[in-house]
C-alpha cells in the first residue's frame, strides 16, 4: 500500500506569503515512527486541563475568567479563582455523595454553554473524574445509550426540562444507571418528589457545593473527556480523549500562533458553538492556558449580534455555516458584483467588523468545509487573521490548521506539530500516495484512545500501528499544505462504475444562492444523480421573482415550475464546474422540498450532518420519479 508522510517542520513568512520547509531528515523521522519529537504541551507548567486551568489563574493575576450576561444587560465576570473554587466544591459534594476519584467514574453534563458547564468540567478534572458532554440537541434514544454505554450515575444539567427528559427515561424503566441529577437553574419541589419516586436524586448545583476536599489532580496519560460522535447510523461512538490528548492539539495551535498573532491575558473569546463538541473545547483550553477570558452568548443565536457587540471578543471561533450566512447577505443586498466590489471597501472597516464587535484580530473556523469565495472575501473585508483547521473528534479537533501570514485559500493548513499526517492509496477510487493524494491518516499526541467499549469500531477507524484514519481524501499542494478533496466514507457506485462521495458535491451546491440544503443521490442501479433540494426561504422568493414566478416557498415548491427549477439546477452545475466536478458528478434532476432537514424530524444528526437512510427512506418516491422522468 503506498504511503507518503509529511510532518510540519519549520515556516517562515514573506512578505505575508508562507513558505513550508519539509526537510529530508524530518521525513525520515516520520517513516521511523519517531514520537518523541512531536509536541505534547506548550507550557511546562501546563500537561493537563486541570493544570491549564491553574495556569491561567496564574498568568492572569485571578483576572476575569467567565463571562454571561442577561437581555440588554453588560456582561458580568466571574473571575479565575471563584470559578476555582467553584469547581472545588463542586467536585467535593459529588465525592461526598459516594462517587470516586479517579478516571473510572464518568460524570454527563447535558447543558447549553454557560459558566456553570466550565465549573462542572473543572470540577471533574479537580478529582481526575471524567466528563462526558451531552449534546443540547441529543433525541432520547441516543440520549439514553450514552448514559447507559458510559453508565453515568450523576448528570449534570441547566434547567427543569432537562431534567424531566431524564426522569421521564428513568420512569419508562430506561437508565437503571442513574441515580442523581444536579439542576443548575431553580426549579419546582414537584421535580424532587418525581425524582424520588423513580430513584433518582435531584439536588441543585448550589447545594452540592459543599464539603470541601483536597484536590486529586489528574496525569497526562489520564481520561479527560469521552466525546460521543453522532454518527448517521447506528449507535453513537464514545471517542476517549486523555488530557494529553486535548492539551497537545491546544499546544500545535498555540506553536502555530507563536510567530504572529499569539494570544494573551487580555483576550476574550466568545462561545456560542456547543461545547460538547472538541472543536469548542480546543479553543477554551487555549484561552485559558494564557489567562484570557470567555464570554459565553444569552443562548440564543439570533441575540449573538448583540452579544458580540456588547463582549467585543478579539477570539472568535465560528463554523463555515455562519461564515457562509454572513457573505450571503452582503452578496444578495449588492445587486452586482461592480457594485459589491465597490461598496467592499465601505464594509470593510465599517459594517461588517462592527458586527463582529469591532475588536476581533484572530478568527478560527473548522468543523466543515469553507469554500474560498466566502474565505477571500472575509478576509479582505475584516482584515483579521483568519485560520483554517481540519480534523476530527478523534485527534481532539484539530490535525492540520492554516499558518500565519497565508494568503492563500482552498486548503486546510500544514499538520500540526503534535501529529503526523500521511496518505494512504484508495486504489478504488484512483487516488495514490505516490500522486500526493489518498486517505488521510494522523498519529500523534492528538489521536484519542479509541471508542468506550467498542473494540470493533475502534479497529476500524485506528490501525495496529495507531494510524487514525479519517475516511477523508487528501491531497498535498507543492507549499506543503493539504487539500481534501474527495471523501471516502459513504461512496457508492453508479452503473457504469464510477464512485461518488455526495458529501463532497453536497458540500459544494450548498453554496447556490437559492439551495439552503441538498441531498445528493444514487446507486448502481443508475447511471446519474439526482437531488432533494430544500430552498433557502429568504432567497429563493427574490430569486423566483426575477424569473417571474410568484408565490410562498411552499408554493414555489408545490407547483414546481419547470424553468424555476433548471434554473436552480443551472446555479448548482454552475458552482460544480468551477470546483471541478466531474459531468457524472453533476445532478440531472433535482427535487423542491420546502421544509428543513432538522435534528428534531430525524433528518440530521446532533452535529448537523445528513441522515442519510432517513432521508433515503422518506423521499424514495421522489426519488424514483426523478429517475424515471429522466429516462
């Protein structure tokens, strides 16, 4: 099998164009295997998430730690060594209900971002205890998996409703596992009486606050954290991540930061992106390490304008999604592109950085694609540093990150300095390690531990040489950088034998105008694509109009006007043949369907990705009239 392996070694920046340096004897040591020159921490005085935390109290002189901040209200600050002590307590009145240090006892928090979930974290890693997120949007059936999987005793959460969902399971006779529930808001002495008739313990956050003990802080090689993947079928998977894990990925960002744009205590990042997820958890993690501050958003998205303006983070971690959203709407509002490269330059420093907060320097994005248009545009209008990173739960967020002084898009950065990168041929689908190109493989301080009590799913996805391989096709531009350019996850075949990846082609339609979400389909049974297109509801009326056509996006949809529809179709090939889709790779025939796929209908996944099933089982007669209107 052919392999090629590359390692970040050194970089320096020219005239704000970088160059990578990949020297012959930094390749050897990647063929060697050799471990002991990738990074496991930046700072010596910080190796876990605990001693991160503590360094930062340090570092900060116990400055503002945590943010919230109720409607048109300033924000309020919660500083290093109250959240400390907090976290003291807090860990102090779960051992004193009978729970044990160390990490074999795996405590859930089910909540949505706010100081109270850093406590909690903080309160784990305290007494070396393990923190399983539960994802805001969990349905119960994975909801009730994960507490039985990871057999959590005690959940963590925000309000009464959350509670309820928990003893509602409990009460059908589900997670005969959990026996106490925290509550960080007030709730009724109605949901304690509940709670006892079903067995469980329902205590508020501030009554556990008590009994204070001495600390039993954690080492490197201990759990941190088991993030549970949301997969599109089947069960989630338990990703086990130690501190080194976690720490290590903060440290190759941090090495990569060091040359330009390196943060400090006088930071303030905003948190909006859940953190259940690792992407969030890296970004914290790197905050705290230099005594910076978090500001966490009212908890609702369409107040996160607000928050920015009042917060004025300098951090500001965000998902292509919202990226995308933001370009759209100064794209639609400018009728032409003379005009919208005209009125850029009016933007630039005015309205869009104002509604960032006017403070911004360091902008990460991950977690998805983000295509160069909206990227090139960004950075020219805001005129921050804007960095790019790919990876996965299973290397704790991040493998590869985007340099300093870069100006180039299209790419996901050079590997991290805590993590090997390789490609290995995907001969089936005509991609060669010798061409540069391949599945993309990590090993390094990063890579988790495997899955919680799945040894099958952990051999698939980790090698016997400890080799994480992502289902991703990469491929190596000539500075050095990495592009992904294909997937090899959910491929299948048409009839004559080419191999699709529809994530990818999703990936790019999504960027048409009036498509607020697609669904790629087909099978080797056929010889062409077809897809499930949902219109975005703020653009397609304006869109149709233009072509004369009238009506509500039900409408629009219902009535599906042939010439509305080869113009959507017309958009989309448009954008496939500037990313350089094959013509099989292009849809023939699409179907409107005007209501959204959602993580509440079944559709999409606690991380938004497509049910893919799902959506093949509910749309089947569309499907099948798609392809036998073509044929």
């Amino acid at each position: 099998m052919g392999q090629f392996y590359v390692t970040l070694d050194k970089f320096q920046i020219v005239s704000d164009i970088f160059r990578l340096n990949i020297e012959r004897n930094r390749l050897k040591a990647a063929l060697m295997e050799d471990n002991n020159n990738l990074m496991s921490y930046f700072y010596e005085d910080a190796k876990t998430l605990y001693e991160v935390f503590k360094r930062g109290q340090r570092v900060s002189g116990n400055g503002p730690c945590l943010g919230y901040r109720k409607p048109s209200r300033p924000y309020q600050w919660l500083k290093y060594r109250q959240v400390s002590d907090r976290a003291e307590h807090l860990g102090s009145g779960l051992l004193h209900r009978g729970l044990k240090p160390g990490s074999d006892t795996l405590i859930g928090v089910f909540a949505q971002n706010r100081p109270e979930w850093i406590i909690s974290e903080l309160a784990c890693y305290t007494y070396s205890m393990v923190v399983v997120p539960l994802y805001d949007t969990l349905g119960t059936e994975a909801l009730v998996f994960i507490i039985d999987q990871a057999e959590i005793s005690t959940v963590i959460c925000d309000n009464q409703k959350k509670a309820e969902t928990l003893l509602q399971n409990r009460e059908k006779g589900q997670t005969p596992v959990l026996k106490t529930v925290v509550v960080m808001d007030t709730f009724s002495s109605e949901l304690v009486d509940r709670g006892t008739k079903c067995g469980i313990d329902v205590v508020s956050l501030q009554d556990m606050e008590v009994n204070l003990r001495s600390a039993g802080p954690p080492k490197p090689e201990d759990l941190s954290i088991i993030c549970f993947t949301s997969g599109t079928t089947g069960n989630p998977k338990g990703a086990m991540l130690t501190h080194e894990n976690v720490v290590s990925d903060a440290a190759g960002v941090l090495k990569t930061f060091e040359s330009s744009v390196f943060p400090n205590s006088q930071d303030v990042s905003i948190s909006f992106l859940p953190l259940a997820h690792m992407f969030e958890r890296v970004v914290q993690t790197i905050v705290y390490g230099v005594g910076a501050r978090v500001g966490f958003f009212q908890g609702d998205i369409r107040l996160l304008p607000d928050d920015m303006k009042t917060l004025q983070p300098t951090i500001f971690p965000v998902v292509p999604r919202l990226l995308n959203r933001v370009y759209d709407r100064v794209r639609i509002s400018l009728f032409s592109f003379s005009r919208f490269r005209a009125e850029l330059r009016r933007l630039s420093r005015n309205e869009l950085f104002i509604l960032l907060g006017g403070r911004v320097r360091i902008m990460v994005t991950g977690a998805a694609p983000i295509s160069q248009s909206v990227l090139n545009f960004l950075r020219a209008a805001l005129g921050c540093q804007i960095f790019e990173g790919y990876g996965q739960t299973e290397c704790a967020a991040g493998c590869t990150f985007s340099l300093p002084g870069d100006a180039t898009s299209g790419h996901v950065g050079a590997p991290l300095p805590c993590n090997f990168v390789k490609l290995v041929d995907v001969e089936e689908m005509n991609y060669f390690a010798s061409n540069g190109e391949g599945e993309v493989c990590i090993k390094g301080k990063n890579v988790f531990k495997g899955y919680l009590k799945d040894p099958e799913k952990t051999a698939e996805a980790l090698d016997e040489d400890g080799w994480l391989h992502t289902g991703d096709i990469g491929k190596w531009l000539p500075s050095g950088v990495l592009k992904i350019v294909d997937r090899k996850k959910n491929i299948f075949k048409l009839a004559q034998g080419e191999y699709i990846a529809p994530e990818k082609i999703e990936n790019v339609y999504g960027r048409s105008g009036p498509v607020a979400q697609v669904f790629v389909h087909g099978d080797s049974l056929q010889s062409c694509l077809v897809a499930i297109v949902v219109p975005d509801p703020e653009v397609l009326p304006g869109f149709a109009k233009d072509l004369g056509c009238h009506g509500s996006i039900e409408e629009l949809c219902k009535k599906t006007v042939m010439f509305l529809k080869k113009a959507i179709i017309s958009d989309m090939t448009k954008l496939g043949k500037e990313a350089g889709l094959k013509s099989f790779e292009q849809v023939k025939d699409i179907y409107l369907h005007p209501e959204q796929f959602t993580i509440e209908n079944g559709l999409l996944t606690p991380t938004l990705k497509a049910k893919r099933a799902e959506l093949k089982t509910l749309f089947q007669s569309q499907i099948d009239k798609l392809y036998a209107d073509i044929q």
